[in-house]
C-alpha cells in the first residue's frame, strides 16, 4: 500500500499491488535541509492560513523539485493537530499497533534519522514476531513491506510523536485471497490478547473478488467476528486503507489483472473497521486545500461491499444517499492525504522521499486516535457510530473538510469511479479532519 511517484519503484511495482494502498515520488538519498515555496493552484479550502509553509522546518533539499513536499509540522498544521501538541495532546500513554509482513531492517536507524531531520523526540519502535512459521513471500515482496512499515511508523509518530508504536510482524507476505489473511488475524489476535494497543492501523487489503469462495468467507466471518468482539468488548479502534486502484480492485491471487467492475476490498469493507480514503492536500500562500486523490491511475479506494450489510450507522445518512448502497456497506467512512506527490518527507529504507497511497491515510488517523484516547482518558474503542452522529450535526463543516471535488474513476480498467459531493461520498467519505475540533466533539459523541 505505498506508492511511490510515477507509480512505485520497480521493486514496489508488485507489492503495492498487492496491498490496498502504496505511493512514493522522486527518491534520492541526501538528507540535508532546505528551504521551500508551495505553488499549488487553489482548490477547496479546507482551513484559514494560520501559518505558511515558508515558515515551517523544510523537506530535505532534494525533494525542493516538489512544490507540494510537506514536513510534520506542516501536516499537523493542515490537519489541525498544531494547537493539540501545544497543549500537550501527543498521544502520551497510548499505544498504536501496524500490522505488516515481515518489518524493516532498518526501521529503528532510518526512524532515528526521520526524527532528527525534524526535530521529533526519539522514538524506540518495539518490533514483535509472535508467529513462528517458515517464510513465505513467493512474490519477493520484502523490500516493499520494509518501505510500507516505515512509512507507517513515520506518519504515527509525525502527528502523535509521544504515542508507542508497536510492529507486529508476520512471516507470511499477505498478498490476495485468502494469502497471509490468517496470519494477520493471529497478530491482531495477540495485539489484543496480550494487551498491546488499542489502536492498531491496517495499510494492506484484499480484493473482495478474491474472497469470494468458500475459504474466502470463512475468513472473512472469522475476522467479522473479532473485529466486533474487539471494538464492542474490548476498547480497540480499527482504521484501514480504503485501497489505490479507485473504484475497482484486482482478480487474481497475482494481483495483475484489474477487474472491469466496480469492487472494494477487505479489510475497509468491513462494518467494525473505520475506512479511510485518499485525498491530495495543497497549500497555497498558507491556505490548505484538498481534492480526490487520483493521478489517473491510481486513485482513492472506494464503494460498496459485496458481502457486508450496510450497518446501523450509515442509515442514518439521507435517504437520496442511501440509494446508492442497495443495503451494503459503503466504503470509505473518512479521508486523509494519500497522494505521493503531496505527501509527507520519509526517509525510507534510507532514502529521502514522498510517500502516498491510503497506506499514509489510515495511520494518520491512529495516529489523531491516540491523541482522542489521551483527551478521553480511556480507549474510545469503536468510533464509526460517533462519527456519523458528528457528520449529521451541525459541527460538521468545523469538524470534517468536506471534499467536493473530484472522482475515484479508474482509466486503466475502464471503470467509471463515484464523485466527491458534498457529505459522505464512497471516495473519500465524510472527508477528511480538523482534529482541533473534531476530537473533543468526538469525545461529547461517544459519551451520548
């Protein structure tokens, strides 16, 4: 689920296939420092100028050809984390979990070089290998999970820099079907089990139509019933990419064929998980702004399930928008900024570079959770019923930027997407957060 610009890095070309959500631009290896003007054209704004990119620590000076490079400072700004830091709302005492196949090498050291650049407290990322299996990755997907773990942890910690991050790894490369999905569940099982987080980000996925068969449902009812037991029972918070090939997704276990219907993916499909889609953030003379993520080829993840009902909470969207779900889950619930070339400086696998995909959307908002959960006190567990409570109020338009421009059509497969409207749109949801005001009504919504 990263993705790189010009669509992945040849080593990534399958692997980002393969999991729901993956970007990165120009990579290069330097990581000095240096100045940067934003140039975007404007689009929607989405916040007043408060603070220009000028005025923020810059990218590394090799990625200065970007006029839409962004440091942490500047995405706490966009998202409206800034004021929340400073009142020492970091995501102290909580703990967020990346579920991943096979890890990182170099996380720790390129982490360590990640925050120095920017100025972040360090950091010690605990790695855990529970399941004790021989190595499977047929695909040689390696170096692209290492980039995946990275990107994950060094968006977690740019917007909540005193949350825990665990890594929880499998063997196993998840790839499609039922591939690597029962050796995830076993790590999400220990998670819980073992008291790890409460908090835990997915940026990997299935096609539902390669869930299909037999095996594939009984996987799939597996998880439905631990994701319902751990967010009701248990405090946990699910968040998961919404996926990158827009209103469509792949055939086959190879991950080489895009299907020519529209499709979705587990595990955003399912009702107990909150899905998040992709946006492309600018900012123009200090005003933010963003649209629908879709370079034309890869875009934001999103529509109906196949196999699950629309759940309780989005029928309480209106009717006129309810048409659309012919009583299924609709996918995504929120959105964040997935594009690569609007993305967030990493250093990766030590090289600085952009990273995108909704495999950067969905830790960004663990990472706005574990700021919720220290504001509340206490795990606030499953949020999706809260936050369709919130978008039916009349604290949407502070709490939420509501995207209204763009689509999740897919070029390639010849599938024709949903567009961003105004509300809750099967691309990027109810849009994407302004956490200042969003966290404390979320804590007023689930005390109600």
């Amino acid at each position: 689920m990263i993705r790189i610009q010009t669509q992945r890095l040849l080593p990534l070309l399958l692997l980002c296939s393969l999991l729901t959500a993956c970007s990165i631009p120009t990579v290069t290896t330097t990581p000095t420092i240096s100045g940067q003007t934003a140039t975007a054209p404007v689009m929607s704004p989405i916040a007043t100028p408060t603070q220009r990119l000028a005025s923020m620590p810059a990218c590394p000076v090799n990625l200065n050809a970007s006029p839409n490079c962004f440091t942490p400072v500047a995405f706490q700004a966009a998202y409206g984390v800034t004021s929340l830091l400073q009142r020492g709302l970091t995501g102290k005492g909580q703990t967020i979990v990346d579920i991943v196949s096979f890890g990182s090498p170099t996380l720790q050291q390129d982490m360590d070089i990640f925050d120095q650049q920017f100025g972040l407290p360090a950091i010690h990322i605990q790695v855990i290998a529970p399941i004790h299996e021989p190595v499977s990755d047929p695909n040689n997907d390696r170096a692209g999970w290492a980039q995946e773990t990275e990107l994950d942890v060094e968006i977690i910690h740019a917007i909540a820099p005193a949350a825990n991050i665990v890594v929880l790894t499998s063997p196993v490369a998840e790839t499609e079907g039922t591939i690597g999905l029962p050796e995830f569940l076993q790590l999400e099982q220990y998670a819980v089990s073992h008291h790890l987080g409460n908090i835990v980000s997915q940026s990997w996925g299935a096609s539902e139509l390669t869930l299909q068969d037999q095996a594939g449902q009984q996987q799939l009812q597996q998880w439905n019933s631990f994701f319902q037991q751990a967010t009701t029972k248990q405090g946990m918070t699910f968040f998961a990419s919404s996926g990158d090939n827009g209103a469509t997704d792949y055939t086959d276990l190879q991950a080489k064929h895009l299907a020519t219907v529209a499709t979705t993916s587990f595990p955003p499909d399912n009702p107990w998980v909150t899905a998040v889609g992709g946006t492309s953030l600018t900012n123009t003379g200090g005003i933010w702004s963003e649209t629908v993520w879709n370079d034309g080829g890869n875009a934001s993840g999103g529509g109906f399930s196949r196999f699950f009902p629309m759940p309780s909470y989005q029928k309480t969207l209106p009717a006129s928008v309810q048409s659309a779900f012919h009583d299924k889950r609709g996918v995504p619930d929120v959105a964040g900024d997935a594009d690569p070339n609007t993305g967030l400086a990493v250093y990766l696998t030590g090289q600085w570079t952009q990273a995108g995909g909704t495999s950067a959307s969905a830790p960004l908002w663990a990472a706005l959770m574990a700021i919720a959960n220290q504001m509340a006190g206490r795990p606030l567990g499953f949020i999706d019923p809260a936050i369709y409570q919130l978008a039916a109020s009349p604290t949407y338009a502070q709490d939420f930027h509501d995207i209204t421009t763009g689509n999740n059509t897919n070029p390639t497969a010849h599938v024709t997407g949903y567009n961003a409207v105004a509300g809750w749109d099967p691309v990027t949801g109810f849009g994407s957060p302004n956490a200042a005001r969003l966290l404390p009504d979320l804590l007023v919504a689930m005390k109600a």
